[in-house]
C-alpha cells in the first residue's frame, strides 16, 4: 500500500475547494436583476423603472451603470451604493426625484436624473450593458395617459412602483394635451 505525502494530499484538498468556491463567488454580483417596469409623463421630469431580481447575491450595484439610449442620446446612472440583501424575490425602485414627491409614490431606492430618458424618442433601449436585460421601445410604446406603465414586453397597466422594502404605490400625472389649433390645455 502506498501512502501519499500530506502535501500532495493538502494541495489536491485546495485545488478542489478552489474549483468548488469560485464559480459560486462569480455568480454573486448585480446582472440578475430584470427590467419588470418603465413609467414616464409626457415632459419626461417624472420617470421610474422597476427591476426585480429571483435570486440571492445580486446586491453588488455600486459603481454599475444603468443605461438609457434614447435616438442615440446615451445617459448613464452609476449606482452609488449596493441595494439591501437577501434580493431573492425583490424589487428595486429607481425614479426622478420629480416622481417622489407625488401622492402615492413611495420612496424609491435610488434617484435618477430627470429625463433619463426621452419618452418621445424614436428608439429607446434601457440597459445594465452587455449580457444584461435590455428593453427595447419607442416613444409611442410609453403610454401617455399619465397612470400607465409598460412592462419588459411592452404591455400597458396600471403603474405599481415597488421598492426594495416591499412598498407600492400608484402615481398620476396629468397629461400634456395639445389640441388640434396648437394651443395646450392648462
């Protein structure tokens, strides 16, 4: 019977580990989080998207960009912060600071910049960049009837904006009516 040094023993105890370890701590990050809801008012100063995630590990946001391309106008919103854990079966509410100061929003997680994107663009795509869940739009996908939001499909309901602690809200915003001679309603 031959017997192994504790050595080799040893290594081959932590190059298993290793391989055991590494693909687990890879899988924790930010890129799990789905696009779940888009909402804008016609002028684009009161905006939020809705993400929501299935798993855990994905609270590592800060200092990963969310993008908006609206007709090639690229904004970005850098996270400054991680989100809350565990994010298994969570939502994450980012919205203008227009939108918070509604009646019936709820306190969003993050803030974005006013008009981070155009809602009357020819093309919009919103995105955490390469290999992450992108939503394609136009202007005319987000309604404008100033209570409805659109889905990663693009189905109009009812907004519903949740944040991470489980709060949801409902907003309105008053339409911009033109009429026919140009002139605009009050």
């Amino acid at each position: 019977m031959k017997v192994k040094p504790p050595l080799v023993s040893l290594m081959k105890n932590i190059l298993l580990f290793s391989l055991l370890i590494i693909p687990t701590i890879g899988k924790s990050a930010f890129h799990l989080w789905d696009i779940a809801e888009i909402y804008s008012s016609d002028d684009g100063s009161v905006q939020f998207i809705e993400l929501v995630c299935d798993v855990n590990n994905q609270q590592f946001l800060s200092g990963h960009d969310l993008f908006a391309d609206s007709d090639g106008n690229v904004v970005t919103f850098t996270f400054p912060s991680n989100s809350g854990s565990p994010t298994a079966d969570k939502r994450l509410l980012i919205a203008t600071a227009s939108f918070a100061s509604l009646p019936g929003a709820v306190t969003p997680d993050f803030t974005l910049p006013d008009n981070f994107f155009n809602p009357t663009a020819t093309a919009i795509q919103i995105n955490f960049g390469p290999n992450s869940h992108i939503v394609n739009f136009s202007g005319s996908d987000v309604p404008s009837d100033g209570m409805s939001s659109i889905d990663d499909n693009l189905v109009s309901a009812v907004n519903s904006p949740t944040n991470f602690a489980g709060d949801t809200g409902s907003i309105f915003v008053e339409p911009d009516f033109i009429f026919a001679s140009g002139f605009e309603a009050d």
